[in-house]
C-alpha cells in the first residue's frame, strides 16, 4: 500500500506549474470518439486518463502521446459494451454514453464509478437521451442499454446544472437531425473547452459560457483539435497551501477568472495573494477572518474546493458555516480534521468550523478526490508528520503533486507500507 508522508510548518516558496484540467480532460478524450482523426493538446497524466486510454484501446482508437499532446485515431472504432471493471473504474466513463449514441445510435455500459461523495444519479442524462428519441433498458446488474432508431432534435431543460448531463447531452446532439436546445445547461469553463472541441471538428453549437445551448445537427465530423484549459480546482488548492505556507509562492498557469469565487473570498478572509494575468502570488497569512461559504454551480464557489478550504478555515479567527449544496456526502474529511485538532461541527448540509486551532501530525485516510487535497493541506498545516492512507484517490486527479510541492520546499514523500 502506498501512503503519503507530510512533515508540516514548511515554507513553500517557487513555482508550482498549472497542469491540464481534470475535469476538462476525462470529457473531451471521450469525444474524441465522434470524429475520425483528432488532437488534443495538455491531457494531464493522471489515474483517470490512464483508465480512458484503456477503454479507448479496448474499443479500436489509436494513441500515439507526444508529451501531453495525444493524438487519436477512431476510424476503427468498434461499437462494443464498456465493460462493468472499465465503468467502474472513473465516473467519466459515462460519456461514451452520448458520443455512442450519437455515433452508432447504440450505447451499452454500467453505472459508472467514481468518488463515493453522495448520491450521483444519471438520470438527467437518461431523461435528455430520452427526449433525443432514445430507449433505455437497465437489467438487474445495472448495465444499460440505451438504443435510437434516429436521434431527432429537442428542447431538453435541465433541473440542475449539471455539467455532466451538459456534456452528455452535446455529445448525442450533435448528430441528431433538427435543432436541441439545452436550457439550464452547466456553465463551467470545462463545459466551453467541449463545445470549442466538438465545434473545430464541424459541430455546430451556440451558446458557450451561457446556460443556453444550441446545437444544429450535423451529418459529419471531420478532424479536431483542442487544448485542454488550465485545472482552477488544482489552481485553487496550490493558492489555498500558499495561504497556509507560502512566500512568494507562484501559483502559475492560471486563468483567473475561473477561479474568482475563491480568490473573492481569500481577499475576504484578509489572506495575502496578488491575482495577476496568468498567475497567483501567494504568501502566508497568520491572521485570517472566520468567512460563511456556500458552494453553487458556477461560477459560484465550487464543491470540488469545499473541503480543501475547510482545512484553512481551521486556521480562521471566529466561527466560519459552509453549507455544502451540491453533494449530501462530502464530509468525510471532517472526521480525520478533528482527529488532527479541529474544531467542526457537521450539522445536515452545514459544517460549523471554530478557529483558530493548532492541528497535529496524524494517520488519516482518504476517502475521495478532495477530502485528499483537504488532508494534505491540512498537514501543511500540522505539526508533526502526517501519513495519508488511500491516496489512489489523490492520484486520480491531481497530476504530479508529490513532486510539485516536494520542488517548492514542502517535506513530502510517496511511501510504500
């Protein structure tokens, strides 16, 4: 088993280099699929795109990786089943849902898999699919089967914004005869970097970086190119570690405007950081403010930087709520927090964060994505040495980060036990 070390209280102090966005990524390598020849530029190396390669090679599509530009060639596509160990594997696996329902007008995988952070239905996905003309049938394994004589334009208005379902529903659409129309549609930067994709290989969507899409179907997709953007989930933990520990730490290859709901509430905090063109400067602040945050679709403040934000709110003077609206199951570092020396009340969708507290070297383990950023923070911040257990979870999608903390003065090391 592999376990990450962390001896805290050290400065941080260089540069840390913003890799390619997770988020983005896992979408755009699946839609990859829908064209016959495409590239796609800065895929970080990272566990869940490693998982995507291996689908893809299951299903026929050549890789050729030069650094971290793939090129990818699908004009020996096979149309077969993801199997349930490759569904698992990666919540992303759900979109080869809509680019093979867009492609073949046939789609048959699991319930994908993924961090265990609540209930994640699919079901605006399966709706939208619906209302495109498909048939879905889910046997007793949850395999689903999900079928179209012809995919026919619609008006699909989604009750949440949810990025995957925004992303799903593009992928069917764009092959699907007249006009859809997604309302309520995910306005995430990630959402953007998949329309710029699918439109440079002849889509033809309107609507980026609104909440109304439009897409006109479209009988052929030739080529693609497209980079994948810069990780603000990634940005805004290595700014948030700064905050703990930095001096003149640069947090650098960053679009700021992606993460302005952070950076807002730093400012609020009283935290010391200068938000310039393509980077962050960051450095320690040891009187911070208690702050109220509620995490929303964007660009409101993000789940996925929830728990990371709550390791510094420990550091906080006052009492600081976050209210968690996206996901019911993403304390499950809370627990490991107070073991450390926090003060943290979970109360229904609420955590209650009484601070300052001085937090202690300990064994913790991780139990997803974020809550392992959250804990790596917060030894940081610790006295003593921390070890994290599970850190797969970490892997998945933070690209390097042993070595890009171990290059900025941070005492870690990946461990075998």
């Amino acid at each position: 088993m592999e376990i990450i070390k962390i001896r805290g209280k050290k400065t941080l102090s260089g540069t840390i280099e913003i890799g390619g966005a997770k988020n983005s990524a896992v979408s755009l390598v699946p839609a990859a699929v829908l064209s016959d020849k495409t590239i796609i530029h800065n895929v970080p190396e990272i566990s869940d795109i490693e998982a995507l390669r291996d689908i893809l090679k299951y299903l026929g599509v050549k890789i050729v990786k030069r650094g971290s530009s793939y090129s990818l060639d699908a004009t020996n596509l096979e149309n077969k089943p993801i199997t349930l160990e490759q569904s698992k594997k990666l919540r992303a696996s759900y979109y080869f849902m809509g680019a093979f329902l867009g492609k073949f007008k046939h789609a048959e995988m699991y319930f994908p898999g993924g961090c265990s952070i609540g209930q994640r239905p699919i079901d605006l996905h399966l709706s939208g699919f619906e209302k495109l003309g498909a048939t879905i049938t889910i046997d007793y394994d949850n395999r689903y089967i999900i079928d179209a004589k012809e995919l026919k334009g619609a008006e699909i208005n989604l009750r949440f914004a949810s990025v995957g379902a925004t992303v799903n529903l593009l992928l069917a659409a764009v092959y699907a005869k007249g006009t859809t129309t997604i309302t309520n549609a995910a306005r995430e930067p990630e959402v953007g970097n998949v329309i710029d994709f699918l439109n440079s290989m002849g889509a033809k969507i309107t609507g980026k970086d609104t909440s109304t899409l439009v897409i006109e179907g479209v009988k052929e997709l030739k080529g693609g190119e497209a980079s994948v953007i810069p990780d603000r989930i990634e940005a805004g933990t290595y700014v948030i570690a700064g905050v703990i520990n930095g001096h003149n730490l640069k947090v650098q290859n960053v679009i700021p405007k992606h993460i302005t709901a952070l950076t807002n509430v730093l400012k609020k905090m009283g935290a010391n950081i200068e938000v310039h063109e393509d980077y962050i400067l960051v450095n320690k602040t040891t009187k911070l403010k208690a702050v109220n945050i509620k995490t929303a679709p964007y660009p409101g403040f993000p789940t996925d930087l929830q728990q990371p934000i709550t390791s510094l709110l420990t550091q906080a003077e006052g009492t600081s709520v976050v209210t968690e609206t996206i996901y019911e199951n993403r304390f499950q570092n809370v627990p490991y927090l107070v073991q450390m020396g926090a003060d943290i009340i979970i109360k229904d969708n609420k955590i209650i964060i009484n601070g300052p507290t001085k937090l202690k070297g300990s064994t913790v383990i991780t139990t997803d994505l974020r809550a392992g950023a959250a804990l790596i923070i917060a030894a940081l911040a610790a006295e003593g040495e921390t070890s994290i257990k599970e850190i797969k979870y970490v892997l998945r999608g933070y690209e390097n980060i042993i070595n890009k903390l171990k290059n900025v003065g941070g005492k870690i090391s990946l461990e075998d036990v």
